[in-house]
C-alpha cells in the first residue's frame, strides 16, 4: 500500500477530476472514468460519450483485462441501399494543407462512450456513481476555461463544430470559437450527468437519449437506429500480451490493430540490442515500425479508425493501474437534442474504409489504432501509457516504450525525448535528435523536420507505480498534457 495516486491526461481540469475521485477514497478506475466524463467538457474537440474508447484495467491482484467500448458500424435492420451514406463534406486546415472530412448525421457510428464508462464501473468501480460524474457536472455547469491546445483543435475544427445549430450555440454563441483562455460551459450536458447519476439515464438504449437521437436520424438521413442501440455492448477481452526484454508489455488486443503493430515493432527491435539514440539505431527503430505498420495492412480488412483521440493514465495507492484512451473521431458537427452529447464522424472518413462507406455488416466493432498500454518491470513497477494522435499513437508508444525499457529512461525523460514518424512522405522528425542521425534517415527517406513539441507527434500520458509505492506522472506537452501526484 502506497500512500500517493497519480494522474496524467490532457487537461488541467481532466486530471482534476481524477484526483478529486482519489481524494474522496476511489479508485483508479472511478477517477478514469470521472475524467473520460470530464474530458467531454475538458477536451470538447476530442472525446465525448458519443464517442468511444479502450480501458486497460491492471488491479491491484495483478489480474487485466481490456474493456472495448469503441464504436460499432450502424444499420441493423436496413438493406444495404438503404445504408447509402448523407455525409457533409467539410475541409480541415491542417498546417496550410487543407483535408477533406465527412461530417453530419449520416457519419456517426453507434456510440460505445456512455456505455462503456458505465459497464466499467459496475465491474471496477467503488464509488457511487453520483460521486464519479461529480466532477464532470461542475465544470460542465461553471465552464472551462480553454487551454492553449484545445482550442487550437476547435480553430481546427471550426467547419464542422458550426455544422448545426446544436454546436453553433455550444461553441460559437456570440459567433466565434472561444479562445484561449475562454469559458466554454454546456449546461445541457450538466442536466445530463444528474440523470446519469441518478440512474435515469443508463446508457444509450435508454429512452432519454435513444428517442431523440433515433428521431434526429431519421429525419436527416442518419443511420443510427433503435437496434443499433439497443444491440451495443461493450466487450471484455484478454489483453494481448508480450515479453519485451526485462518487462511485459500489455494493450490492445484485437479486432483493433494498433496493438498489434506496437508490440510487432518491439519484437522486432528485441531481436538484437537495445536501441539507443545513435544514428544506426533511430534508423532500426524507424524500419521496425515501417514494417509493423506494412505487415498489419496487409491483413487489415473493415472499418478502421485512425482519429484523433486523448489518453488517461491513473494509478491509486492500492496498486490498481488504469489506461484510458478515448476518441470522438473528428467530430460530426451532430448532437444528441437537448443533450450537449456530440456524437463522433467515424463512418465518414474515406481512408478509414478501404472497402468503401457503409459496407460493412452492421453490428460490426470498429478497429483502431488506439493502444492503451501497460508496462511491468521485473522490480515490480507499473507504468501505464497510451496516446493521442491518429496515425502517430504507434510511433509515440513505441518510442516511449524504447526509452522506459532499453534506456531505462524516467517516464518524464521518456515522453520528452524528440520524435519520428515515417509515413507515405517520408519521415518527419522533431529537432533535438543528433545531427548524424538526419544524415543517416536521409540516405533512406526524405527528412521534414518540424517544430520542438508539435501535436502531431501524440500525447503521451504516463504515470508509474514504482516498486517502493512512488509516483511519478507525466502529461505529454504536445499535447497541453497535465499531471498530479496525490498524497493521500
């Protein structure tokens, strides 16, 4: 028994949640899922309960599993003509290079977010639910004030948040996106949590939410119905698991996939030495996730998603670890009436479904690359980790993971440690890596070296239980990351 907690997330007042959890005795799964229930507040333009997302639960007995609460394809009940996808076409600004997203009704997968904080906390919690979505209601109720990087993702997000009137009125009500440092409140959303809290509400299926959210897709061409929700189930499932070096690696197992290509990347680098910072070994490290990420695609068949996310990482003074990671997609603009749920785009995005929209069999659970994971070294610490950041999440978990084992690197050291990715452009780097080593990527890819600490790079929140109880917890600054050490 310890007599510290710890919390790492994406937000101030995200980590704020958990700790208050902590601090009124629960733990490490209520305060997670009191922060996945302030995230929707906190971190608007990424997660909400009409999202989706993983929990890695590791309990204080040493037992894990996985909850996968992540979307399902919509339909049942429906031919396939007519699944004919309605999209609203928006372009997203990313650094001058505009994309094209799929937004509106008829992008909107059936929602995990809501029933999977709620099935885990039959399983994991202690606290009264009351006390859990506390936190959440308040600030909810009072507002938060914006940091720097989430509103930096509504700026990004401003064609799609504007899509109806349900988010012009939450996010633009004098007409503009709030800035940094501007309240954003949803009352609704507050009026939604007493309900929750008082068991009115007890997940989607439930007439509050699925009456209006039916009678809203039929009435524009959604796909959602009656069945979808009533036919959602969160899935427990064994983690997948493996040995890397001196410590065991836990995450997502499959349907989902990024899982697969953190630990096939570690397997590959675990065959010869440990991999430092020289040249030659950023250069094996970038080669073991190319082939990762090559050798997955070609099994890959389905509706996968790649979008933006946020992580949650909390470890209580009894030795129970948990490692969250949540995604609303990017938004579909569309909100559950009188709600203030926002529900995600995941069926609209084109290079998330390579057999085209709306194929697959409804009913069918939604892969990701989304990889909560959990580290246990021989000396009996555990750190968990996980990240956002779409395609990168497999390229920040790696190297985290690289730094933590083989170089025996602390959780902060770990997290701050310039970054590569490789995609089809060739590798884009942080600086701060030594000069020899972009002369020896260049020889193989073309180099695009970006600023120090971008959020394209992921955000990879940590916190560790050592073997002598001590904490530490990391919030990953790419990210507007936050962390906390509680004594308690």
């Amino acid at each position: 028994m310890s007599s510290q907690a710890a919390v790492a997330a994406g937000s101030p007042d995200t980590v704020a949640a958990a700790v208050a959890l902590l601090r009124r005795g629960g733990n490490a799964f209520d305060a997670a899922i009191a922060a996945g229930f302030a995230a929707a507040v906190a971190e608007p333009g990424l997660s909400s309960l009409g999202g989706g997302g993983f929990l890695l639960a590791h309990r204080a007995d040493g037992h894990q599993e996985l909850h996968d609460f992540f979307v399902d394809a919509p339909g049942r009940g429906r031919s396939a003509a007519a699944r004919e996808p309605h999209f609203t076409p928006v372009t997203v600004q990313f650094a001058g290079v505009g994309q094209v997203f799929y937004a509106g009704y008829g992008s909107v997968a059936v929602p995990g977010g809501l029933d999977g904080y709620l099935s885990a906390h039959r399983r994991l919690g202690r606290l009264p639910l009351a006390d859990v979505v506390a936190p959440a209601a308040a600030l909810a109720r009072d507002g938060v004030a914006l940091s720097a990087t989430q509103a930096a993702v509504l700026q990004l997000l401003d064609g799609i948040l504007s899509l109806t009137p349900e988010g012009r009125a939450l996010f633009l009500p004098d007409g503009r996106l709030p800035t940094t440092g501007q309240v954003l409140r949803n009352p609704q959303y507050a009026q939604t949590l007493a309900q929750i809290a008082s068991g009115r509400i007890d997940g989607f299926a439930t007439a509050a939410l699925s009456d209006p959210l039916v009678a809203m897709m039929h009435a524009h061409d959604g796909l959602v119905g009656a069945d979808d929700l009533a036919a959602y189930a969160p899935v427990v499932r064994a983690p997948l698991v493996m040995g890397y070096r001196s410590a065991r690696i836990a995450t997502n197992p499959r349907p989902s996939f990024g899982g697969s290509i953190v630990t096939r990347a570690l397997d590959l680098l675990g065959a010869d030495r440990p991999v430092s910072l020289a040249p030659h070994d950023v250069v094996r490290l970038a080669w073991a996730i190319v082939r990762a990420t090559g050798e997955e695609k070609q099994r890959r068949t389905g509706p996968q998603s790649r979008l933006g996310t946020t992580h949650i990482s909390v470890a209580d003074a009894e030795g129970n670890v948990a490692s969250m990671t949540t995604s609303n997609g990017s938004c579909s603009g569309v909100f559950v009436p009188g709600t203030g749920i926002q529900l995600n785009n995941v069926m609209g995005e084109r290079d998330l479904h390579p057999e085209g929209f709306h194929v697959a069999e409804p009913g069918t659970r939604v892969a990701s690359m989304m990889a909560p994971t959990i580290v246990t070294g021989t000396d009996g610490s555990v750190t968990a980790l996980g990240s956002g950041g779409s395609e990168r999440i497999r390229s920040a978990l790696v190297q985290v993971i690289v730094a933590l084992v083989d170089r025996s690197q602390d959780p902060a050291t770990a997290v701050t440690t310039p970054r590569l990715h490789v995609d089809d452009h060739g590798v884009q780097i942080e600086p701060g890596f030594d000069p020899d080593v972009y002369d020896a990527l260049a020889q193989q890819w073309t180099v695009n070296e970006w600023p120090a600490q971008d959020l394209y790079f992921g955000g990879a929140h940590v916190v560790r239980r050592g073997a002598d109880g001590q904490m530490t917890a990391t919030g990953d600054a790419r990210r507007g990351g936050s962390a906390a050490v509680v004594d308690l």
